[in-house]
C-alpha cells in the first residue's frame, strides 16, 4: 500500500498507542520504530533489507512489533487501516472536485475505486451480504489465515442480525481486529488493584 504524500504528507499519531507499544523498549528501539512507521507511512510495506537500513540494524524485538505478509514484508496493520482511510476520503474529495468542475456532475467511474474492473467485488459468508475485491480477501488471508473465513462470518451474521451496513466491509473486518488488540493492551497495561494484595497480604499477618 502506497501512500500519496503529495495530497496528505500527515502520518496520524495516536500518543497512548504509541506509548503503550514502546512501554518495555529503550529510547533508540523506540525511535527504530517510528522510523520504521514512517517509511511504512511514504514507502509502503518494507523488505527485511529496508528494514535493517532503516533501523541501522536487525532489532528483533523492534521487528518483531510488526506484521509479515505472504513475501515476508513488514507492514503496520492499524498505519494501513489510516492509510486506506485517507485514500477513501481523497478519492471523495476528488470525485467532488470533478464533479463541480463538470457543473455538478459527479463522475462516478472515474473515481470510485470498486467500480473499476480489476476492483469487482464478490459476495462471501452465508448471508452473501460481505463484499471484498481480490486484493482485499488476499490481504485478509495473509493477515488472518485460516481464521479469515472465521472474520468474514462474524461480520456477514452481525450485518444479518442488527441490520448494519458499512461502506467498507475489508476495512470493518480490520477495525475490528485492531479493536480487539487494543482491548488486549489495555488490559496488559491498567495499573494493578493494589488493594486486591493488601487484602490477601492482610491474610498472612
């Protein structure tokens, strides 16, 4: 996934998230990592090569921070789910754009992405209603696995059942996921119930 940094050089920044990553790293393995996520941000996903040139070195606790695809490339999941975002909200301002340019007429196959050929979408899980291009079920699979079908059934039920729909079901299903890590790290890191030990150091006295 490539960024355009003509249109959008800002990479967003989330500071708790950022802390929470880097909690148990020195200060050079955190700043490895955000420069990692920058060249993410401007190059797309990296080689193990472009890593090492990157963070001066093999770190594999810093490497180790990020995800590989089918190639072995790194990549940041929540860094892509932003960089997806902001190319949806830029291919709307453009289509706006052209569409006043053109007295109002909004030139929809010009600029919707999944009206394109190479980006039809086909229909998955049982109610049929989960819509991916290939490219989209691919990147799944890579991240998911074998629990992909797993992802794509719980949002194609939960559609079902509550009535929901959403503009993007690739980017849902990731939202979810990365959802579910930060509920995880929160976890990991709230501070401890100190008066949960004093009551049970209160028993050996």
């Amino acid at each position: 996934m490539r960024a355009n940094i003509h249109l959008n050089p800002q990479m967003p920044f989330y500071p708790k998230d950022f802390l929470t990553h880097t909690a148990f790293l020195t200060d050079s393995q955190a700043i490895r990592y955000l420069w990692a996520l920058c060249n993410m941000y401007i190059h797309g996903r990296l080689t193990e090569k472009q890593m090492i040139l990157v963070c001066k070195g093999y770190d594999k606790e810093v490497f180790d921070m990020f995800s590989r695809d089918e190639d072995g490339r790194y990549y940041d999941e929540k860094l892509e789910y932003e960089i997806m975002k902001r190319d949806e909200f830029q291919l709307k301002t453009t289509a706006r754009k052209q569409g006043s340019r053109q007295g109002g007429i909004r030139i929809v196959q010009v600029t919707k992405r999944e009206e394109r050929p190479e980006e039809k979408k086909s229909a998955y899980g049982k109610g049929k209603n989960v819509f991916l291009t290939d490219r989209e079920y691919r990147d799944l699979k890579n991240t998911f696995g074998e629990e992909t079908e797993d992802r794509i059934e719980d949002l194609s039920l939960y559609m079902l059942s509550k009535g929901r729909s959403y503009e993007s079901h690739y980017a849902t299903i990731k939202k979810w996921e990365l959802d579910r890590k930060r509920e995880k790290d929160e976890e990991k890191y709230k501070p401890r119930d100190y008066g949960e030990f004093k009551k049970m150091a209160m028993k050996y006295d």
